[in-house]
C-alpha cells in the first residue's frame, strides 16, 4: 500500500505518496489557471491554499482534439492545465540529487505530462528527480499580436521551471543542476528556451530528442514570424465574429478552439504536410525568443535523430505514388530538388514510400543535426550526437520501424512488458536511461565501457543505438551530402 508523503511549497502543503521506494507527487499547479481573464496573458503565480493539497492524481490537460491510442492518463482537458508532476527516491534536501525536466512533444497540438510512455519512475530509482509539466497548446498557448502578446506556451514553460528550483530542494534535487530535455515539439521548445534570455539560470544541460536542431536547408515556411502570427490572429477575431481579443476571452474554449483548428488546416494540394505548416507554434519575436536563438552560456548538449523518423508522419500502408514524392522534393529541396531526385528510387510504391521515408528524415532530422553539430562544435560548446536505429520485434511487424518518438520508452523504461519487444530492447533501454543519468548528472553520456566522444567537426561520430550502444563515424549517405550541398545555394526569403 502507498504511504502518504507530504511536502511544503510555497503556496501550501501537498500530500502525495511512497509506493514501490518512489516518491510521486502529481497535479502540483504551477501557475494560476490561465482561464477567463487570464486566456492570452501571462502566467500568474498560483493561489495559496489552506491545508494539504491531495497531489496523487494528475492535473487536467490543456484543451485538444481526442486522438486513437493516445492516453493521457489525466481526468479532464481545458485551459486550467498548468500542473507538474515529480517523481524522487529521497525527499533530504541534503541528497542534491541531479534534476530532469521533461517538455513532452505533440506539434505544440496535444499531449500533456501525465503519458505513461514518460512516467518517472525509473528515472528516479536511477538517482534523478525527474519533473513532467502540462503547458499552453494550439491557439491558447501561441495565437501572438501585438494588442495581447504572444508565445504564451513558452512563458508557461518559464513559469515551470522557476517553480522546479524554487522547490528542488524539497524533492532531493540540486536546484543548480537542471537538465531540460523533450521530444519532436518538446524538444523545439528545449531549443528555443536555450536561446531565450529569461531561462538564463533556470537549467543547466539540455537533451534534443528528435528535433530542434538546426533549421533544414530548403523549403517549407521556416520559422513562425510575428508577422505571419498576427495575421492568423485577426483571422481568428474574424471568423470568432469578435471585434477585439478582450471579447473572445468571453468565448468558451471549445468555441475558440474549434475556430483556430479551421484556421491551420491549409490546402496541401495532395502534397505530404511537414513541421513547417503547423500554424499555432511559439513565434521568434525578438523580444522572449530572439531571431538567432542562439545557444546562451555554454551548456553541454546531447542530441539525436531516429532512423526512420518520417514513418510516423507518413504512415506505412497507404500508397503513395511519383506525385507524392515529387511534391516533398519541392518543398524540402527547393531549387535543388532535381539534383536530388535522381537519388531515390521510384520502381514501385515500396520503393516510394522508402524514398520518402529517407528524404524526410535526412532532410528534416539527420542533416539539421549534423549542421546544429558542426555550428556548436565551431563555437566549443561540448556537444554529444546520437542515432537510434534500434527495430523491436512489433515495430518490424509494422512496418514503423526506428520511427518518430520509438526511443522515448526506451529512455524512460516504459517498454511494453509483450512479445513486441526482445531481451535487446531491454538491454539497449537500460543503456539510454544510464548514458541520460550520467547526462544529467556530470555532462557526460556514458553508458558503456565505450567514451561517447564530444561531436567534432574533424572527426563526426555519434553513439548508434541498435542491437546495443557503439561508437561510429556519422555516416555521410550520396543524399545525406546532397543535402548538404544545399545549404551552400543562397536561401529565398522566408514568407512572411
């Protein structure tokens, strides 16, 4: 049976459990509800409470579409979805354990911090005290003008961490060792935090899982300006039928919601939809998140891609012809586009789909790496480059292969107890778990009697995770240096 565990934080006492040698403290409200008056604002500082607050079940999720096979574990969604939830072994604040702060993906569309596939559990008993938080999504969390502001997500984001080391003492961990990682847009929003003035202070190392690298050569809109931003937001007053922002505060979430999701479906003409067409996404304003984002004091950075990172955007099963990739090849590759075709094979719609599969994800993942690499490495920042090849059994069934988000439960140790995964997957999960401890904790990634070498310009190697972990040079594919050629032809301007 869980033993009641409490706790003190600044705003009231809250009561979560032991169980199993863990410490969990779920729901802890970190902000105030940005609901009513507070959509579209800033986060406020969360109210006092009198007595001891239950912290054993997860707080709501911020508003979104239901989406098949996604658990969110939490009981509601709406705008009151400003939670974090803490997993420790100790609770001494003498123990200074290293602390993990996860930012979950989802497009900056869904998701929360309550998904089974992150649970802290074993990050825990592996000596960390690892922290999952809900923030603001889609319109709530990124609809940017100039009458109300912007990238509200993000300041949400900020409010989270000032919270974990205001408080990480009380949970066992070292307020001055704070590791920020996330997944696909959790890892874009780690990016972006990295580069942002207000997180100076607030974490120490950062991790990139698949995403938020470098930008991609060619194609698609870049990066969300404020501009383009504000037009969107005037299209929502008008098709809300408001004649000011203060008036669509009024408007239920559902209602605004609904509206704004219209708004961002966009007319692909057939064409495979890519990170760039997202709309309600964390705008560089200059101001909370400058134009070069460039990386501020220095800290080390682990990074990494997939293999087969398109699968989980262009699913396995549906046919795709000639049409499909030709329109990749224009949006991804630009005027380079016929160069790079010649590279991939066009035979059948196997074939296509496998040519797809490769361009997407070398353009939009293995080759922003490499560049994010070269660019940190240039600047002496110490960086640490991985690629998870790794297929279980129920993933070659499939046919998803190393795809988008595979190597999140492998971190997290969250794998399915099945026949979908083998003894090799457990191993290689006990692997990542360790070499993100030793991350967090000194720097370094270290998970085998193998030293996973910095990323260097002179020498590019990574830590390849497949049937276990080694040590390889970056391989440098025809298209992986077709791509590359790219980035030497001068870029059209970004639409605004």
């Amino acid at each position: 049976m869980p033993t009641p565990a409490e706790i003190r934080t600044r705003s009231g006492s809250i009561e979560g459990a032991l169980d199993g040698g863990i410490y969990r403290f779920f729901g802890i409200p970190y902000a105030a509800p940005p609901t009513g008056h507070g959509r579209w604002r800033a986060p406020r500082r969360e109210t006092a409470w009198a007595g001891s607050r239950p912290a054993c079940d997860f707080g709501p999720a911020c508003f979104q579409a239901a989406r098949p096979g996604r658990n969110l574990r939490a009981a509601a969604t709406g705008e009151d979805c400003l939670y974090l939830n803490v997993w420790t072994r100790t609770l001494s604040p003498d123990a200074r354990q290293p602390v993990m702060v996860w930012l979950h993906g989802g497009g900056y569309l869904g998701g929360a911090g309550s998904e089974p596939e992150w649970d802290g559990s074993a990050f825990a008993a592996a000596g960390v005290v690892l922290v999952t938080l809900n923030y603001r999504l889609h319109v709530f969390g990124y609809l940017a003008h100039p009458a109300v502001g912007g990238n509200f997500g993000v300041l949400d984001q900020l409010a989270a961490l000032a919270w974990v080391k205001a408080h990480a003492a009380a949970f066992g961990g070292d307020p001055d060792n704070v590791t920020l990682f996330g997944e696909s847009a959790g890892a874009d929003a780690t990016r972006k935090l990295m580069g942002c003035p207000a997180a100076d202070g607030l974490f120490h190392k950062a991790i990139l899982q698949s995403g938020g690298y470098a930008d991609p050569v060619k194609g698609g809109r870049g990066a969300m300006t404020t501009v383009r931003a504000s037009a969107a937001a005037e299209r929502l007053l008008e098709a809300l039928g408001c004649a000011d922002f203060d008036a669509a505060r009024g408007l239920p979430a559902a209602d605004v919601w609904q509206a704004a999701d219209r708004l961002s479906g966009i007319d692909l003409a057939g064409r495979i939809a890519t990170p760039g067409d997202l709309l309600w996404v964390p705008a560089l304003d200059d101001d909370l998140l400058p134009q070069d984002l460039a990386p501020r004091g220095g800290r080390p950075l682990l990074m990494g891609y997939n293999d087969n990172e398109a699968r989980y955007f262009i699913r396995p099963g549906r046919r795709y012809g000639e049409d499909a990739l030709d329109g990749l090849l224009e949006v991804l590759c630009g005027p380079g586009a016929t160069a790079i075709a010649g590279l991939l094979d066009r035979r059948d719609g196997e074939a296509i789909y496998a040519s797809l599969d490769r361009l997407f994800t070398t353009t939009l993942f293995a080759e922003p790496a490499f560049e994010a690499g070269l660019e940190r490495n240039a600047a002496g920042l110490p960086t640490f480059l991985y690629r998870f090849s790794r297929v279980s059994p129920g993933r070659r069934a499939d046919g998803l292969l190393a795809v988008h988000t595979a190597e999140i439960p492998y971190v997290f140790a969250t794998l399915p107890g099945d026949d979908s995964m083998a003894d090799a997957d457990w191993d290689l999960s006990a692997a990542m778990l360790t070499a993100w401890v030793a991350f967090a904790r000194d720097g370094r990634p270290t998970a085998s009697e193998s030293p996973w070498p910095a990323f260097s310009a002179s020498r590019p190697a990574l830590a390849r995770f497949d049937d276990g972990m080694r040590i390889e040079p970056f391989e440098e594919t025809p298209l992986f240096r077709a791509v590359r050629a790219l980035r030497r032809v001068p870029a059209c301007p970004a639409p605004a």
